[in-house]
C-alpha cells in the first residue's frame, strides 16, 4: 500500500504557486507603466496601445481562477494524497505555471493559429490534468472521503469539459479564421450537462 498524508500541506503548496502564477500575469503590464512614463507617454496611451496584453491578461486570469475553483472543489473530497497523486498535482501545477507564457505570446504578437493553437492547447494540457486528478480520487479508497465522494456529475462534468476543450484547440489550430473564437466552446459545457441529463432521465 501507498503512502498517505494529510492533504492541508498539498492545498497550501497548490494555492500558493496559483497565486504566484496569477501575479506573474499582471508584471509585463507593470513594466509597461515604467516604460512610457520613461518615454513621456500618456495613461491613457498605457491603456489604448496594449488592449491585446490587457485583454489575454483578464482572460488568462479567468482561465487560472475557474481551474483553481474547479481544484478547490474536487480537494473537498480528498482526505489523503498518494505520491501519484502528488505528481499529477505538479503536473497540474506545471500548466498552470506555463500559462503565462503563452498569454504573453498572445498579447504581443499578431493573433494566428499558432498562437490560439499554443494558447488553447495549453488549457487543454490544464484540463486534462485536473479531469485526470478527479479520476484518480473517485473510488479510490486511500484517498476519497468516503462521508464526501467525488460524484458521477462531478466526473462527467469533467470529462465534458475536457472534450470541449479539445475541440476548441482543433478548431483554433487547424481551421483558418477560427483561432481564439473557439474557446467560446467552453461556455457551453453547462447547456452540454444538461442535454445529457435530459437524455438520461428520458431513457429511465
């Protein structure tokens, strides 16, 4: 059997690298500040020639925001972690670090399918790990909280979005013109939940 340990020491780790990440998104704007004032540029000139690093900026904090609440929920159910399930946590990690990187490509280069492939591509990194992580814990009985299981909807849910996710960055990639537009997909995994309910429910 595997080790266990107490998860408050992974959370504490987890929370505190999504926060570092979040911060890393707003610093090339900050040095921006710096660089006009230097050069005797207006505010306002900070704000209307760099919408597109403003713009990547408040959606990469969205994207990181919604996939730390997505983890935060799913660790409600973990009572102990396993060193497995430590690494695929750093995994999850890594991909959240990466996302700056990218954000920055996005808002300083030319939108492209290169870009949206590379932007996309890494959230769909980030949401296969954490469906990844939400599988490893449902069942697994050295972890889950047996008075708080990950339940089924919660899974499938996950899986979904995976899904959409995955499209999106086909779409993104490889379809001329489509590019970031295809991350609209993710807005609809609620509508696709629902459907699948519905279908359930007229099948029993």
């Amino acid at each position: 059997m595997s080790k266990t340990r107490n998860p408050d020491r992974l959370i504490l780790f987890t929370d505190a690298v999504v926060a570092i990440a979040l911060t890393l998104l707003i610093l090339p704007l900050v040095e921006v500040v710096a660089e006009y004032k230097t050069e005797h540029h207006t505010a306002l000139e900070v704000i209307t020639d760099h919408k597109p690093e403003i713009y990547s900026f408040l959606l990469t904090f969205v994207v990181i925001g919604n996939f730390w609440l997505g983890h935060h929920q799913v660790f409600e159910h973990v009572r102990a972690y396993t060193n497995g399930m430590m690494r695929l946590n750093l995994l999850w990690l890594l991909f959240i670090v990466v996302l700056p990187f990218p954000t920055e490509i996005v808002g300083s280069f030319e939108s492209s399918q290169f870009t949206a492939g590379f932007y996309s591509g890494t959230i769909l990194a980030l949401s296969a790990s954490q469906t990844a992580l939400t599988w490893m814990i449902k069942g697994h009985a050295e972890i889950e909280n047996p008075d708080d299981p990950v339940s089924s909807r919660e899974l499938k849910n996950s899986f979904v979005l995976t899904g959409l996710t995955a499209l999106a960055f086909i779409l993104a990639a490889f379809v001329p013109g489509v590019r970031f537009y295809a991350l609209l997909l993710l807005l609809l995994s609620p509508l696709v939940m629902r459907g699948t309910d519905l279908l359930r429910n007229r099948a029993s």
